[in-house]
C-alpha cells in the first residue's frame, strides 16, 4: 500500500511544484501568473498607455470608457489602474503634455459611474438637484484609489522617484482639478476633497511630501510642487511615516551624511562645487521657513533671511530633532552653503555665521531659542546642548551670552522668563556675569539660580552614553569643575548670599518677628540643601 501511494502521489507533487515556480510569463495577451487560475486579462487601455499613444488613449477614453475603471479586469499585474499608469514611469515625459489625456481619462471615469444612477434618476432626461453633485463621484473614486500593494494613489505615483521628472505641478493642478476660478486668486484656495488627495499616505504612511523629498537631489521643479503643497496643507509636514519620520528629516539626514557614503559621493559629483548639496541645503531652509511659520501664526515677526532664527521657533513637540536642526546650521557646513546661497560667485571659503546676526528686534537666534514657552519635557538635555552650541563665540565676535537685545535683555533673563531650567544653568555656565550685572535679580532669584547648577543629577545625559568609564569619570569632573567655578563667582559677588543663608543684608539687619524668623529658617534650609543634594560637593 505504501508503495502504491508513493508511485501515484510523487508524480502530482512534482508537477504542482513546477507550477508553483514558473516564472510570470504573458501569453496571448494575458498576464499568467504561473498559480494555474488567477489570470488577468491585460486591457487595451493598458497596453495604449504603455506604449505612448496618448492620442490613442484619448479616443479610447471617449469610446469604451469602462476600460479607466477600477475593476480586477481593468488594472495590470501592480494593480494600477489607468490613471495609475499615466502618472507612473513616464520619466521622459513632461507633465504638461499629459494634461489632455488625464482629462480624458477623468471625464470617462465620471461617464461610468454616474450612468447607473441617471438611469434610476428622474426620467426627464434632466438632473435633479441632488444628482448634479454625483457627476464628479467618478474621478474622485479613481483618484482616491489605493488598491495596490504598495497603497499608492495617482498623486503618489505622481510624486515617487520613478515617476514624471519635470512638470509635475502642472499635471498636479490637473489632478486635484483646480479650476480657472480658484487660480486667479492670489492663493489657491482647495476644497475638503482636494486636501483629502493631498493628505493620503500609502503603507508605509508617507505622504507626497515624503516621496518628493526622497530623492537624492531636488530638482527646481520638486521646489515648485513642494510650495504648492505646503501653501494648501501646510499640516502634512508633520506627518510621521512607520519610520517615526517627518518630511524635513530625509532632507536633514541626507545632508549631514558623512563623506564616506554613497548619497553623500553622489551629492558632491552632482553639478559644479557642491551644488547637489547646495540644492538640499536651499529645500532644508525652505521647510524650515514654512514649519517656523505655523509656529508664528499669532502674528509674531519672522526674520526670513536668517534660516537659524526660524529654527530656533520651531515647537519642539511639532519637530523633535531641533537640536540636530539647529546644531547643524551653526556649524561651518552650513555657514559656508549659507555664503553661496546669498552671496553666489564670490569666493568658495566665504562663510556667513548665522548665529551672530541679530532679527529686527535685536534677538539673536540664543535670545529667540531661549524664549520659546513650549517645549517638552524629555528635551531638557537636549535643550542643554543647544544653548551651549549657541553661546560658544568666534575669535573676532562678541559673546552671544553677554550680548543685549533691543529692550535690554539678556538670554539669561528671558530663558527665566520663559522657565527653561537647562537653559538656565547653561548660560549660567558660560557666562555667570550675565546674573551678576543683573540688578533686578534679588538674592532670593539668585539662590534658585544657584540651584540649577548644583543639581548633577540633571547633567548625566553628558556621560551618561559614553562607553568608555574612564571617559565618564573625566566628563563628570569637567562638569564638576565647571558648576563650582560657577558658583564660586556668584557667591563671590554677592557675599550677602552666603552669610545671610539667602536672605538679604538689610532685610536681616533688621528686627525680626516670628514669620521672618520662619522665613530665615526655611531659606537656610534650602541654601543648605543646594549644596547637600545630589553634587557631592559641600
């Protein structure tokens, strides 16, 4: 019996496995998918687009319209429909020139879907009011279509790698059917269905926004489509894809790549003298306007012509990589790109330090920085690092730290006006006489300042990474170091704190009821607590 179900089933396994691997081959214009059953038969429609004929594909649009539709019969082996096709793999082509067949395609979309419900409509051979609005049903149905693998809708195609090079904004305006009224005005004003189109992510939960800016080198005509789309859904650029990523951040990461890599290679080869980088550094400042924008709505200045003050406003729970934003605008990269970007043809080594030049207000970007109100709470050490990327100074340059605004305001006094504690402690670190100039600092104010910089426990994310021990335990002394310094000049200047344990000279020269004796002994408490806590130091 065993031998006998061996010689009759071998036989059958074999034969299915090689169903199973035959390669995907079309024969007589079907697509065969090797799986014995699932053959798709490949339109007409399909076969015109893929070779070009768009004259063809216009007059096949107007004589067998259902072939546009979104059934399985009308879709090729990507589960594309036509739409689809026309905005896929059309490198060559120029978007302009592909208008008049997405028309077509549009309005034959809109003749299948509504010829049922004409049908079932009055019968007087005229629209009644609730059926006017159903005409469009079609094109908004096939353009909203994802029903591919990779969920990829006509705009996305639009938009990848592999898609239109050049003209996408017209062929985009053509998709979402923006009409002469709405272009006319002076910003195109979109419908609720027109956002929708622009705001749809695939699988991976990106958007356009993440495949226009997913290219190596944008080109002018992705900046086009990338001001468009910010104008009318400026919310989009806060979209996390599955990655845990916005937009701005291919942009970020492509450009402080290390030189050894490929896309860093491909970006110095591109063009004359760094222009591919040059061309990643002009879209990194153009979001960076856009995102510091939805932060100013409520009417605030913008210095738009100094890229680091427009950083230095971002919300950090809209962008939670500010600090590599913003560290990477200080450095000499990006002063040198900032030299060619205004001052194009003068000199390769000219620099412009963008963190010296002051807004019309007299703010520096550590004033502006320090002067956010919104911050997280998990971006405290983050926000350490900045301040200290931020005040460290140049030869031939003022300290940021010791320089005034407009109003007389110190970064240190607006970074305790806004409450940002690390803020606080870094500017005390590199520049403590900004508390000792200050006279409207009581001595109360100052043993709270004292406190910011005596707490190690909040400095551990300087060496809290490092692997090697002998490389923590010198970056604590360091620290250790710098915090006693600090305090060892504060105390100095003002005597008063430390003998009358907080309280002022006049004030314990003077008799003392029983609430002042209370308050003496509370404010000594906490004095001694200052340097009991947490230093290692007393």
């Amino acid at each position: 019996f065993v031998v006998h179900f061996m010689l009759c089933t071998l036989p059958r396994l074999k034969s299915r496995r090689r169903c199973n691997m035959a390669p995907r081959t079309r024969r007589n214009n079907v697509l065969d998918t090797g799986r014995g059953g699932s053959s798709a038969p490949v339109s007409v429609m399909n076969n015109l687009i893929t070779a070009k004929s768009w004259p063809a594909v216009i007059e096949r649009c107007a004589s067998h319209p259902n072939e546009v539709g979104s059934g399985p019969s009308f879709r090729n082996e990507r589960g594309y429909t036509a739409a689809h096709c026309v905005c896929a793999h059309n490198h060559d082509m120029d978007g302009a020139a592909l208008i008049p067949v997405v028309d077509a395609i549009l309005k034959a979309a809109d003749e299948i879907d509504y010829g049922a419900e004409y049908v079932l409509g009055s019968g007087t051979g005229e629209l009644a009011q609730d059926e006017v609005p159903r005409m469009s049903e079609g094109r908004w149905r096939l353009l909203r279509d994802q029903r591919n693998r990779a969920q990829w809708s006509p705009l996305h195609l639009l938009c990848v790698q592999g898609g239109i090079s050049h003209g996408k904004l017209p062929i985009l305006k053509a998709l979402l059917q923006i009409g002469p009224d709405q272009e006319n005005e002076q910003r195109t004003q979109l419908s609720a269905r027109q956002r929708e189109l622009i705001e749809l992510t695939d699988r991976q939960n990106r958007n356009i926004l993440h495949h226009l800016l997913d290219s190596v080198v944008p080109k002018q005509d992705a900046f086009e489509v990338i001001r468009f789309v910010l104008d009318n859904a400026p919310s989009i650029v806060l979209q996390l894809d599955d990655r845990g990523k916005q937009p701005i951040e291919y942009v970020l990461d492509r450009i402080t790549e290390n030189p050894g890599t490929r896309r860093r290679h491909y970006m110095m080869s591109f063009g004359y003298f760094e222009e591919g980088i040059g061309q990643n550094y002009r879209m990194l400042k153009l979001l960076v306007h856009h995102m510091a924008g939805m932060t100013d709505a409520d009417g605030t200045l913008i210095d738009r012509s100094n890229v680091l003050h427009a950083a230095c406003r971002i919300r950090d729970d809209d962008f939670s990589r500010v600090d590599k934003l913003i560290k990477y605008l200080v450095s000499s990269d990006a002063s040198r790109l900032e030299a060619k970007t205004r001052l194009p043809g003068r000199g390769e080594k000219r620099e412009v330090l963008l963190q010296y030049e002051p807004d019309a207000r007299g703010n520096l970007p550590l004033h502006t920085f320090v002067g956010k109100s919104s911050y997280l709470l998990d971006s405290a050490p983050a926000e350490f690092e900045v301040v200290q990327c931020l005040a460290n100074s140049s030869e031939n340059e003022l300290e940021p730290a010791a320089v005034s605004n407009d109003d007389g305001l110190l970064p240190l006094k607006i970074a305790m006006m806004s409450g940002r504690r690390m803020a606080i402690a870094a500017l005390l670190m590199k520049y403590p006489h900004a508390a000792i100039r200050d006279g409207n600092i009581d001595t109360k104010i100052l043993v709270h300042l004292l406190g910011t910089v005596t707490r190690l426990k909040d400095f551990n994310h300087i060496w809290g990474d490092m692997p090697s021990l002998s490389d923590r335990i010198d970056a604590q002394k360091r620290v250790n170091k710098i915090c006693l310094t600090t305090v060892f000049e504060l105390i100095q200047a003002r005597p008063d704190v430390f003998s009358n344990a907080g309280v002022d000279a006049s004030a314990a020269s003077a008799p003392k009821s029983t609430n002042d004796q209370a308050v003496v002994r509370k404010m000594t408490k906490m004095f001694r607590g200052i340097f009991s806590r947490d230093t290692g130091t007393s």
